[in-house]
C-alpha cells in the first residue's frame, strides 16, 4: 500500500486549503486513516483522523471547528478540509493508515498506524 498526499501550499492567514491522500496498492481497506503534522523542531502530532467503514470522526482541539476529515470509498481517498487557518498551523501534514483497530484513542498514536504518506508542506503567512 502506498499513500500519496498532495494539496499543501502557501495560504495567508484565514486562508483554506483542502489535503488529498490517495491509497494505492493491493485491496485497500483500512480500519482507520489520519492526518499528522510536524512543524520544525516539534513532533508529530495528530491532527485528525476518521473510521474508514464507519466514518467516525476524531479531531485535536487545536483544530476542532476548523478542520473537517472525509474520506472516498470509491477514490480510496482521504480528505482534509482546512479552514480559518492560523500561522501555528505551519508544518509538514502527513497522512496515515492503519489496518486494526487497536484500543482506546489509538487514532491519536502515530505508532499505531502501518502505512506512511510521503508528507506535504502547509505554510500559513500571518
């Protein structure tokens, strides 16, 4: 399985940007895929996350209200809808899927996840 992410950029202060990450690869058919960020000098940290069946959605504070995760069934594609964005919104946005259910708040571990997209840069100017 490969994730490919896309959409990052440069976007003002306030700004939208919305994030693909395309699976490819054997039968796909995740438990869970999410959304990580690592700005320069911090670590990954997750950002959001959805049920691949179920479309359950889980979100960090620091983004709920602001961000929204989909996901495509037909497109084994998975979203990430930024809104209002604000400079500390500034990293490298990976992508992340993982096979099995794997406890309570599993989505929010980055160990838990199996495969790894490539990252894409998301700069917010102030």
């Amino acid at each position: 399985v490969q994730l490919q992410a896309s959409g990052g950029g440069l976007v003002q202060a306030g700004g939208s940007l919305r994030l693909s990450c395309a699976a490819s690869g054997r039968t796909f058919s995740p438990y869970a895929m999410g959304w990580f960020r690592q700005a320069p000098g911090k670590e990954r940290e997750f950002v959001a996350a959805i049920a691949w069946s179920s479309g359950n959605t889980y979100y960090a504070d620091s983004v709920k209200g602001r961000f929204t995760i989909s996901r495509d069934h037909a497109k084994n594609t998975v979203y990430l809808q930024m809104n209002s964005l604000k400079p500390e919104d500034t990293a490298v946005y990976y992508c992340a899927a993982t096979r099995y259910y794997r406890g309570s708040d599993y989505y929010r571990r980055p160990l838990e996840y199996d495969y790894w997209g490539q990252g894409t840069l998301v700069t917010v100017s102030s």
